[in-house]
C-alpha cells in the first residue's frame, strides 16, 4: 500500500472517530455522576479534551478541503469504475 493511499484512509477515519470521540466527552460530562467536589476539575479536563477533539475534527475538514491525499481516490466495482482527481492534466 502506498503512502498517498493510506494517507486517504486516514484522513476519511480521523473525522468519524474524531466525531464519536467528542460525542463521548459530551456523554460523560451530560449524564456522568459526578462524586462531590470535584465537578469543575472533572469539567476542565473533559473540556480541554473536547476542545483539543474538535481542533482534530477541524485539521482534517481543512486537510480534506484543500485536497490533500483525499483529492486522488479510484474506486472499481463489479458496476464500473469511478475516479477523482484533483491533477490539473485530467480536469477539463
């Protein structure tokens, strides 16, 4: 497997577990129970964790945006063939 391929996947895997990941943090600071005394220190580091979760969720919006390794993807099926491309030479 190439680099530019398993940068693909990569980059399409980060976003949904980036996703399910700060859907968690939300969870556990919405229905957790929380032992007296210390909420806000449980609530500062759940939210750091969800703020550094949506700064992940983010690079990979703007890595698939300006094309990155995302912009190169061929698909074959028992239908056909599909492919995307961001070269300058096949774009008409």
């Amino acid at each position: 497997m190439d680099l530019r391929r398993l940068l693909t996947y990569a980059l399409l895997g980060a976003g949904p577990a980036l996703s399910a990941y700060g859907a968690w943090l939300t969870w556990i600071v919405a229905y957790d129970v929380w032992p007296a005394g210390t909420e806000a220190q449980r609530l500062s580091i759940l939210g750091e964790a969800l703020l550094c979760t949506l700064a992940g969720i983010g690079l990979v919006l703007v890595a698939i945006a300006v094309g990155g390794p995302v912009g190169r993807i061929s698909v074959k099926t028992k239908l056909g063939e599909a492919e995307m491309s961001d070269d300058k030479e096949s774009a008409s």
